[in-house]
C-alpha cells in the first residue's frame, strides 16, 4: 500500500509540473515518436507564446518532472546482468537488462480493472454439469485448476497473483531500439 500511495503522490506531482492544456497536446501525440512529440511540443509552444509552464521537448518534461516530483521509477525498477559467455558471442560476455517490477504493474492494471467495475477472483470455486456431476470448465478463471493449483500453493492468509507475461518481439512499431514491449495479463480478472 505504501508504494500505491507513492505512486498517487508521484502521479499528482508530475501532472501538476505543466499545465492542463499541456498535458492534453501531450497525451493526444503520446503515442508517436520522440522527434514527433519534440517538433508538436515546441510548435504549439511558440504558437501559445509560452514561456517556462510549457516543456518543449520530452527531454525537458522529463527533466521538470523528476525536478518538481522526484524519480519515483527508482523504487520500482530493477537491473541485472546475465552472464552469457558460455554462448562464446565475441566481445559480449555479459547482458544488462532493466525492467518495472512485475509485481508494480500488476497491482497498477489491478486497480484500473476494479476502477472500471471489474470484478477480481482469488478464491476457487467448482462447477458441475447437473446431470452428469462431471466438472465444467471455461467459465472463468475462478472455475480453472490454474487458480486451484495457486491458492494450494500460497502461504495461508494470503492471495494468488495471477500473472502472464509475453514479449511480442518488437513488434509493436515502436522505433527505439531499446524498447522490449512486454504484455502484462492480470488473470485473476474477469467480466
């Protein structure tokens, strides 16, 4: 709960380092490149005449965030090194990688699905064919072995996190090459 909590201040303090207009410029072209955001930003700043409440550039939204809220990501991030030399790849021995904490995402997307009236399982529940008494299956995730297997295997008082990660290779369209795109499923959700 404390890093929620973090994170809610984090949020606020970030929105409140530029103006309401900006951040609707910014979110409308959030999803293009860098160079994009940069050309839109500084183009509707000098259309707008503003002075210093208007980052120009990502760089600089960057740089009055982490001066007004402070580098939230540092509590949630994490970096290791793989050790590859046994693949005898020349001049690569070792692989630096850094990624958000699963589990921080995962309570994030937990929080906007039960925010839009999802509803969240995390006990097991059995269903049965009336007739035949047999288990039926497909139903939702409360109804699966996969839930039934997880709760066997959490200490008693706690709750299973579902989790399914997947790397889509890349193929998202984004244009760094330093971008991973990773798919995070909540599983313990459903309609």
């Amino acid at each position: 709960m404390q890093m929620q909590s973090m994170w809610s201040h984090y949020v606020e303090d970030a929105y409140g380092s530029a103006s309401p207009q900006f951040w609707r410029v910014f979110c409308t072209v959030m999803e293009e490149s860098i160079s994009c955001q940069d050309r839109v930003l500084g183009l509707v700043k000098n259309m707008l005449k503003q002075k210093r409440s208007w980052p120009q550039s990502v760089r600089t939204l960057r740089s009055v965030i982490n001066r007004k809220a402070g580098n939230f990501w540092s509590n949630v991030k994490e970096t290791h090194n793989i050790d590859v030399s046994s693949f005898g790849i020349p001049g690569c021995t070792t692989v630096e990688f850094t990624f958000v904490d699963p589990i921080f995402l995962w309570t994030q997307r937990c929080d906007a699905l039960y925010q839009k009236g999802m509803q969240l399982h995390w006990d097991a529940h059995m269903l049965k064919d009336e007739k035949t008494g047999e288990e039926i299956y497909g139903t939702g995730i409360q109804y699966g072995t996969l839930l039934r297997h997880a709760i066997a295997s959490v200490p008693l008082g706690g709750n299973p996190a579902l989790i399914s990660l997947s790397w889509d290779a890349g193929n998202t369209g984004f244009g760094s090459r330093s971008t991973k795109p990773l798919c995070l499923q909540v599983m313990n959700g459903t309609h």
